[in-house]
C-alpha cells in the first residue's frame, strides 16, 4: 500500500505562505517534520521535492508523504473476529466486548484487541502500528475509538483534550442513587499498596465525571455517564467514591452476584472527523450480561 499522504490544494489565502507556517497550521507537528525529513518520508509541491522554507503559491497541490511506521518487536499480528462498527482511510470504529484487553501487557502479552487490528491492517497491506485514542479497561464492553496512522493520533488527541472526542457510557451501580443527575468532581491518585488500583484523593488528578439517573431498580440503578477527564477506572472510582459501586467491580466493592464483571458499557462515541470536517456519532448496543441484569433487577 503507498505511505499514508496527505494532499493540499494551494489557495489565495495561503499565497506567500511559508510551508513550514502552512503545515503547522495545518496540524503537522515539529516532531512529524523531523520524522519526514529524517525516516523516508517526503514533501512535494506540484510532484517536485521541496523543503519547508517554500513559498507557496496559489494554484499549486502540496502533498505530505509521512514515513512508514514500525510496529513494536513485541507485538503480534493475530486473526481475531472483530466488530468494526465504521472504518476509513483514517480511523476505525470498534464495538469491544467485555473480556478482550484493549492493549498487550506484562500479565497479557497477547490476545489483545490491537493485536486483532494489526492483523486487520495487514489484511489491508497497511504499514502502521495500532494508535487507540479511547481505551477502556479489559472487563469494559464498548466503542473504541482507533487511528490508523500516527499523524492522525495526534489530531484526535489535540481535538480529545479540546473536548471534541466524547463518550457516554452507561452502568448499573449498587444501590439506589437519589439525585436525577449530577457531577463527581474529586481527584484520582494509584493506592499505595497497588499498582493497579485507584482512589479518591486530594494529591491525585482532578477528575471529573457527569451522571444521570436512567431508571431505579431493585437494589440497583441504571445510570448514563459522560466523562470530562480520562483517568485510569475513572466511573469506576468515583461512583464507589459516591457509594454506588458498579455491580460485578469486586476491586472497588462491588458484587459479582448478578454479572461477572463490571456492569459499564461506553454506549456512545463522538469525534468530530481531522479531514471529513464533520462531526460523526456512534452507538453500541447494551451487551447481553447487562441488559439480564436490568431486566431481573426490574423484578
């Protein structure tokens, strides 16, 4: 497959324009110049080589050719089902059921879902290296929002912390919540005796997550949640920190009585889209083990 390029037309706005200024307005970091002008990639206007101190002039076509990207010794390529949701030249869209870890690890090297999509983009003869934007905990069911290359990975990170990525989740927490909607706004730190578990603490990072009650059950309440900050199990502590644990969370209190594993589901995905200019909206459907647990909570 050619290197991933990207194509500019040349108009009177930018007449006399820099290209090192066009490009940088254009969302194309120092680091990425580097790594063109240093890795094999390359810059072309009107298909002659040029640097970026050209002067650009209305009516030429400017193309971007970024460097092959080299995936980690580490990871593995491995065929696996997956339910691609929506996928273009730039992104992917994936629905990730709970029990699939979205990245390898120490404690799980393989069976991840990047591996599945490296073996997906070598299907597709494409030379790039897995970049998740949304990551959700290995017990987490939902969308995920996926780049396919690592100049669009910082796009979507730029636009994430300008709010411009959301997701909405939904859960079922232990406990009857009275409030019909709310706001968490308490900081996250690691505990000190885990590397693995979070709390609520003044010295963490502040973290911010919105509620709203969908329906009350017996023992329990569905809720839909938006996230401001992304921190690690973020849902998962601060609805514990409100005494709500989420049902099936044994490591923040909750009980797998009902379901076996957290009871949280990133129901809605939105981003607005670097090069289609628009803003796209996706939506997963409440996986089987939750919505069980909904229908007999309601009895």
């Amino acid at each position: 497959m050619p290197p991933f390029t990207l194509t500019f037309s040349i108009n009177e706005q930018h007449d006399g324009k820099l290209l090192r200024q066009f490009l940088q307005e254009n969302g194309i970091s120092r680091t990425a110049l580097t790594d063109i002008k240093f890795h094999g990639g390359a810059l072309y206007v009107n298909s002659r080589p040029v640097t970026v101190r050209h002067v650009l002039r209305a009516g030429e076509t400017l193309s971007v050719v970024f460097p092959p990207e080299r995936t980690s010794d580490w990871m593995d390529p491995e065929e696996m089902p997956l339910d691609i949701v929506y996928e273009d030249e730039y992104v992917l869209v994936v629905n990730k059921p709970a029990g699939l870890a979205t990245i390898p690890s120490r404690h799980h090297p393989g069976g991840t879902l990047a591996n599945g999509l490296l073996h997906h983009y070598r299907q597709q003869q494409l030379d790039s290296t897995v970049h998740i934007i949304t990551r959700l905990d290995r017990d987490t069911s939902g969308l995920v929002l996926v780049a396919k290359h690592r100049h669009v990975h910082h796009l979507l990170s730029t636009l994430q912390q300008k709010g411009q990525v959301t997701r909405t989740y939904e859960a079922v927490c232990h406990g009857v919540i009275d409030e019909e909607e709310g706001t968490i706004d308490a900081p996250i730190s690691r505990q000190n005796d885990s590397i693995i578990a979070r709390e609520v603490r003044e010295d963490g990072k502040r973290a911010i997550t919105h509620f709203r009650v969908l329906e009350r059950l017996s023992g329990y309440t569905y809720v839909s949640l938006r996230l401001e900050t992304g921190r690690t199990h973020q849902i998962r502590v601060h609805l514990a920190y409100l005494g709500h644990p989420l049902a099936g969370d044994e490591l923040y209190g909750g009980s797998r009585e009902m379901i076996g594993r957290q009871a949280l589901h990133s129901r809605q995905l939105s981003f607005f889209h670097p090069f289609a200019r628009q803003l796209y909206t996706f939506t997963a459907p409440l996986p089987d083990d939750m919505a069980r647990l909904i229908e007999a909570a309601r009895k």
